[in-house]
C-alpha cells in the first residue's frame, strides 16, 4: 500500500477552514433551534422507495432482474414560496425601518456591492440572490452608519429578534412578510458564505448591515450583523 | 470562499458602487454553479462544504473538510474523495448496510449516489481510474481542496441532472466493530474496510444565489460610540469558538 510522505503545505489555509465552519456549525444550531416550522411532510421521494416491488409483481420466471432506472431525488420545500419579482421597499416594523431599495451586484474584486456612503442611501438588494419570497436566500444589505447621514437604515438590526416581522414590497405589487428565525454576529474575515447565501429548502431572506466595536485607527467595523428570517405569508401591495 | 480580500467598512467601498438595472441573477456569470453540505455518513464525525463552479467544459472544485480521521498506520490519513453520478443523486442512509456489519460500504451506497465520475485528486487524472490512488488524496483529518479541471461529459450530464454527489472516503477504524475492522476493502481487497468506505455526503444542488466573497462593508463609523448591537448569547459562543480555531492555526503555522 502506498502512503504518502507527509505535508504541511496547506498551514493557515487549513485553520482558517476550521474557523469558517466552526462558525456555520453555531449558526446552523441556532437555526434549528428557533424554526418552529414542523417537520416537513414528505413528497413522493418515498416513490424510490416502492419501485422495486415491482420487480415481484411480474410473476413470470425471468433470468435477469428488470432494470429500475434510479429515481433522481426531489429537493423538498418547506413553507411558502413566490413566483420571482424584483423588491421594491423595505419596512422592518420592530426598528422603524421603512426604505426603498436599490440594486447591488458583486465588485471586480468577488465581494458584494454596498451601497453609497456619500449621500442617505437606501438598503439594497443583491441581484446575485433570489428575489425576496422565491426559494433560496435572498438578501438585503444595508449600512449601519456613514459620516454623511450618521445613524443609516440598518443601525438598529442588531435589535431585531425571532419572531420579529420583516415586509417586502415587490414590484407584482405583492408584500412578502418574513419572520426572524435568528440574529448571528460574524468576524468579516471568517463570514459563514454557506450559512448566508447556501441553498435553502424555504423562501429565506437574509439582512445584513456591520458589526461590532468600531476601531477609530482603521476606521473599520471587524463584524456582520446577519438576521435570518422565512417567509410566513404574503398579500396584496 | 476567498479570504485573501480584506474587508472594510470604509467610504473607499463607494466607489465601486454601481447601480444594476436588474436582470436574471446569474448574469454576471452566465456558468452554473453548484454546491452541497458534506455530511458525516458511517458515523465519521467530520462535516464540510463543497461548490463546482462550471465555466465551458472546465471546473473549478472548492472544498472544506474537518473533523475526519487524522492518521492511518500513524501517517496522514489519505481520504480519496470523488464526484459519484448517475443514480439518484442521494446519500444512503443505514438501511443501505445489506450486509449488516454496521458499515454503507462504497459499493452498498452506489444505489443511492452511484458510480465515481470523476476523482478530486489532489493533482494528475481526475478520471475514474485514480479513484483510489492515494497518492492522490486529501490527507489528515481537516484540508482544503481547490482545483480546476476538466469537466468530463458523463459528470457535466449528471451534475444537470442533479444526481451529481461528493463522497468523501476514510474511516476511522478504531470506531467499527471488531469484525469490521477485519474486513477487506470492497474496492481494493489489499486494504481494510474502513479505508475505502464512506466518510462524509453531499448531494450536489445548482447554486439558489451566487457566492460572493468574504464579509459585507456596510458602515462608515459615524457613530462609533457604537450602534445598537444586541448581543448574542450565541454569537459570544461562536466567537470563542473562532478564537479556538485562530489557535489552531498559530498552532500549525509553528509546526510549518
Ligand atoms: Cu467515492
């Protein structure tokens, strides 16, 4: 048998890892701590299941077993979910938020667009999520302050909590309303990227703004405040 | 999940603001992109994440895994890994142990995640045929694996069809039975059960958003008294367990 020599190129890369999952792991529990969704009923998957007992059925002495092709599994969906359609505004009831919303896409550099600091800027909606109310994680950013407007639209969410409604107003005049499932708080350099924008089996939404203590000599803020919410209902505009 | 970006809450972010007038979520990519949770499976005890980011007929793989077993007749443990296709695109559960000795061999889950398309080696082929060569595997019980490759048609096919799953393989035998540990490889008689059986799943998905990288600058300090965090009992948990993980890396950095 072969067994390879003994490498440590991997160093910081490796740890790093380690710490990006550590994070997805406390958020996932915290997740599954506050759904109260019950358990999801199951669609036809079980159909995999019965197809061999067609097999028995045919009674006739056959030299080979007949050939099931596999059944490709079926990705269940919990909860509600909307046909797509681009947001329009923003209003979080619990931290008097009420703002329209821009667009935002990814900078060259691979990391998501934020919106200006240089005049009142709005929350915005990343074009690289779902829209709000179809299934995945759809997500809004907002910042928590800027030397123009001081306090800005998401200084507050660090407040919001389970159960709290958030209502998005789309552009089919329909108003998606999500629930807070959880609040979790994330170092910049080890962000959770499957916890926040990996796939879903509900209409998720995701709000996003910073974090944490602002350091005066870098003039940064080393945190994300991340609120997890679901989709619960929806009505007319 | 590119680190190399530091990431600022600063006005510079302005100026790379630009204002998009919709369109599909995708378009800036065009490619589909593809992801999966790798659970533990045989009671490994590890986790991780996996994407495939698909560009023409090339493939860029993105993986992280912990928790797996560490050595192997006291070297880093090779865990061959591999892109199964062609079935149901699932991963067993224990019902799948027809032989009842506690274990979903390899072959016992291939009704459920099918035959190996393509091999994650670590350099060389990717093909079938390196499935088990461990010269070419992720080693010890926590890696990263990033490579870019060309995506054959028959794993291209199923990763559309959505029956594309990651097996990551290489248990840890001291946590079978004594009549599992005995056992001979399915794949490769010459080597233990344990070494060639199931580790980690992840059924792959087409991407329901497109990943950016690292963190969101979305604060221009204006209010630095501090705005209002609620803080969470959680998420003080969670950064402990981050400064856990800064130690380990200080820890491997010096073994370096
Ligand atoms: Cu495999």
């Amino acid at each position: 048998m072969i067994i390879p020599a003994e490498k440590r190129r991997r160093g910081s890369r490796l740890a790093t890892a380690a710490a990006v999952l550590l994070f997805t792991i406390g958020c996932t529990a915290t997740g599954f701590a506050l759904w109260g969704n019950p358990p999801p009923s199951r669609p036809p998957a079980s159909a995999a299941v019965s197809a061999p007992s067609q097999e028995s059925v045919s009674a006739a002495p056959s030299p080979e077993p007949i050939s099931v092709p596999p059944t490709p599994r079926v990705d269940r969906i919990v909860g509600p979910t909307l046909t797509a359609s681009e947001p329009t505004q923003i209003n979080v009831p619990a931290i008097e938020v009420d703002s329209v919303l821009m667009q935002l896409g990814q900078n060259p550099d691979g990391t998501v667009q934020t919106p200006s600091l240089d005049e009142a800027s709005p929350a915005g909606w990343y074009t690289g999520s779902p829209t709000p109310g179809a299934i995945g994680p759809s997500v809004i950013l907002g910042h928590v302050d800027s030397r123009v407007q001081g306090r800005a639209v998401f200084y507050r969410l660090g407040e919001m909590r389970p159960g709290d409604e958030i209502l998005v107003t789309r552009a089919d005049a329909t108003v998606a309303v999500f629930v807070v499932d959880g609040v979790e708080e994330y170092p910049k350099d080890d962000f959770p990227q499957f916890a926040v924008y990996g796939n879903t089996d509900h209409a998720g939404l995701r709000l996003i703004t910073c974090g944490g203590e602002f350091n005066e000599t870098t003039r940064t803020y080393p945190n994300n405040v991340v609120v997890y919410a679901s989709l619960v209902s929806s009505h007319a505009a | 999940m590119n680190k190399k970006t530091a990431l600022w809450c600063v006005p510079a972010f302005a100026l790379g603001v630009v204002v998009l007038t919709g369109g599909p979520a995708f378009a800036a990519t065009g490619d589909a992109s593809y992801q999966g949770t790798l659970d533990a499976i045989n009671g490994s005890n590890g986790s991780g994440t996996v994407s495939v980011e698909v560009s023409g007929d090339q493939a860029t793989v993105t993986q992280t895994v912990t928790g797996l077993a560490e050595t192997f007749d006291g070297k880093p443990y090779p865990h061959v890994q591999h892109i199964h296709i062609g079935a149901k695109g699932e991963c067993p559960t224990t019902a799948a142990d027809t032989n009842g000795d506690g274990v979903i061999s390899t072959t016992e889950g291939q009704p459920s995640y099918g035959e190996i398309g393509t091999t994650l080696s670590t350099s060389g082929d990717t093909s079938p045929a390196a499935g088990t060569d461990l010269t070419l595997a992720g080693m010890g019980a926590n890696y990263d694996y990033n490579r870019t490759f060309t995506l054959d048609a028959a794993t291209a096919a199923s990763l559309e069809a959505g029956t594309a799953v990651v097996v990551v393989h290489g248990l840890d035998p001291a946590t079978l039975t004594k009549a599992a540990q005995d056992a001979k490889s399915d794949l490769v008689p010459s080597l233990p059960l344990a070494a060639t059986s199931p580790a980690l799943c992840g059924a792959l998905s087409e991407s329901q958003a497109n990943m950016p990288d690292g963190g969101v600058g979305t604060g221009g300090g204006s209010t630095s008294s501090g705005a209002d965090m609620g803080l969470l009992a959680l998420g003080a948990g969670a950064l402990t367990a981050a400064g856990g993980a800064v130690v380990i890396r200080r820890r491997l950095i010096a073994r370096g």
